[in-house]
C-alpha cells in the first residue's frame, strides 16, 4: 500500500460509487454503543468515583478511533455495529470525511488518556470533554448528524461526495419532511417541557458530586445562589443551637 492509496483509498470500493465508501449504518451502530458505554461510564465511574471502568472505557475509546484511523476494517466497535445492523440494507456513505471525522474524535481522546487513564486528575471541565465526545457520538448515532464531516467540507471548500443522509447534495425537501401548524405547536411544546424538565431537575434536586453541584449552580442566578446559602446557614444554625433552646425549658 503506498501513500496515496492510504490517504485516499479509505473504505470499501463499491460498484457505483466513484470513491471509497464505507457503511453509515455500521458507523451509526458503533456510535451508539460507544455512547451508551460513555453514559455509563460518567454516571458509574465518574459519579461515585470508580476510576477502573472509567479507565478502561477511555483506553478502549483511544484505541477504537486509533484502528478506525488505520482502517475501519478493525474497529473493535466498527464490528460491532456491523454485526447488529448485518442484516440491514447498507447505506454508503464517502470514506474519506468520516476518516477526517473520527481522527478528530482520536485527538480529543489523548488528553482525556492523559487525565484519565495515566493520571487520575478529574475535574469538571475535564469531564466536559467526556461529555462533548458522548454528544458527537449521540449526534451520529441518533441523527446521522457528522460533525467532523461538516468541518471537513469547511476546511476543504468543497461538498464531499456521498454524506450521510445525501446533506452534501443540493435537494429539495420532500412534503413529508414539512411541518404543519399542529406538528410545530407539538414540537415546539415538547422541546420547551424537555428544557423546563432539565431545568427544574438541576435546580431543585440535591446534587451527590461535584459535577452535579456544578451544574446546579450554572442554571441558578446570584439571587437565589445567595438564598440558598443563607437558608443552609439558618438550618446548620439551628441543628448546632435548637436542642440547647430546647434544654432551658
């Protein structure tokens, strides 16, 4: 394999395509599962601090998106998607904005192998970063939606060939891709009870973990960050000095 043929040729040469092609339903199936190992491992290994499944989840992370670099041919999680999704019709997708895609997804894994997995030194914006990955990952899997194949188009100025979900080419939406009145009422009501329920959820609930208190405090205003500073202060003041109130009578 010489130079040329390792930067260019990634994927599959399918009949039909005029370049190498790979996937998208395998890459969407390895997306989620990977997503669904991070979720755990933010709320398990990071949330009640069990630093061995965190390791060993960004260790495999790393080397995951190392051998899809190399060829998606040996992505452990490539695999897997390719045996959930086997019987299912491929949906071809061009080789060579999904490799620029999960390289960028390999860099963002060194510092966390770094601050995760060689030394252990967790703080809430390093966890951002484990949230971010998750959300790309969420993106693809859920939506089809590529990040690093629209970053891709911008740095190259031109429309890749072949997309997922054929975003590149220029079409016109079919009248089933519409809304009507009713389906935007019903929508937009539901994204404002998800971002009220998200919301009322980080406000009012106690939070167990650094990350937790974290954002609980980015959602409140200084008004009632001060208020809730000063009703723990009346409650401790009343644990250390009621019962000796209680003592004189």
């Amino acid at each position: 394999m010489n130079l040329k043929s390792f930067l260019f040729d990634y994927g599959e040469r399918v009949p039909g395509y005029d370049v190498t092609v790979i996937n998208e339903r395998e890459a969407r199936a390895a997306a989620g599962i990977l997503g669904m190992l991070g979720t755990i491992v933010i709320f398990v290994g990071i949330g009640y601090n069990h630093v061995i499944v965190a390791r060993v989840y960004l260790a495999f992370l790393f080397l995951d998106f190392f051998a899809r670099v190399i060829s998606p041919r040996y992505s452990p999680s490539l695999l897997l998607g390719k045996f959930v999704v086997r019987n299912q019709k491929p949906e071809y997708v061009g080789g060579i904005q999904k490799r620029f895609a999960w390289t960028i997804g390999w860099f963002i894994s060194f510092p966390m192998v770094y601050w995760f997995v060689l030394h252990w030194d967790i703080t809430f914006y390093k966890v951002l970063i484990c949230v971010l990955c998750i959300t790309l990952m969420f993106l693809e899997s859920a939506f089809s939606i590529c990040v690093g194949c629209m970053i891709y188009k911008a740095i190259v100025k031109e429309d890749p060939k072949h997309c997922p979900g054929g975003v590149c080419e220029v079409q016109k939406r079919e009248p089933i891709q519409m809304f009507n009145p009713i389906q935007t009422f019903i929508a937009s009501l539901t994204l404002v009870g998800l971002l009220t329920g998200i919301y009322l959820f980080l406000a009012k609930t106690p939070s167990q973990t650094f990350f937790g208190q974290f954002l609980h405090e980015a959602v409140l205003t200084k008004a009632q960050l001060k208020k809730e500073e000063d009703l723990r202060y009346e409650q401790e003041m009343e644990r250390e000095f009621g019962d000796d109130d209680d003592d004189d009578f």
